[in-house]
C-alpha cells in the first residue's frame, strides 16, 4: 500500500502555481493567493499586465515576497 507520509523532496518552485488577487495594472507589484495565503507578488514580465483570478507561476521567493510570471509568458 501506498505510504501517505510526506516525503522530504524539495519540489522545484516552477511547479508551484498562485492566483492573482489584485494589484499589477500600472506596477510590477500585486498580490497573490499562494499555498492558501495571500502574499506581496512581484511580476517578473511587468510589461505584461496580470488580471485577478489569473494563474501564475512561482518562480523565486525574495523574503516575503513571491516572484510570479504569468502562465502565457512561458516559453
């Protein structure tokens, strides 16, 4: 049987997705909801505005604040 025991792998912060609450339209800072929790976000793509409810991407963690990249940015 599968064990339900969390294992002890650090996950690639790539895979973690967060939706945008709010914020982004003239900035590169917002918020996002991530892991339950809404945080300060910072657009890696500022040119490219960010619409609340939008998913993006976690790419990088700088303090409090999460580095985002919106899903259609991706190559």
């Amino acid at each position: 049987s599968k064990s339900q025991k969390e294992r002890a792998i650090a996950q690639s912060p790539a895979a973690e997705r967060a939706t945008v609450i709010g914020g982004f339209d003239q900035a590169s800072s917002g918020r996002v909801r991530w892991q339950g929790q809404s945080w300060a976000a910072t657009n890696l793509e500022p040119e490219r505005a960010l619409s609340a409810g939008e998913a993006v991407l976690v790419m990088g963690r700088d303090g409090n604040r999460l580095q985002v990249l919106g899903e259609g940015q991706l190559p």
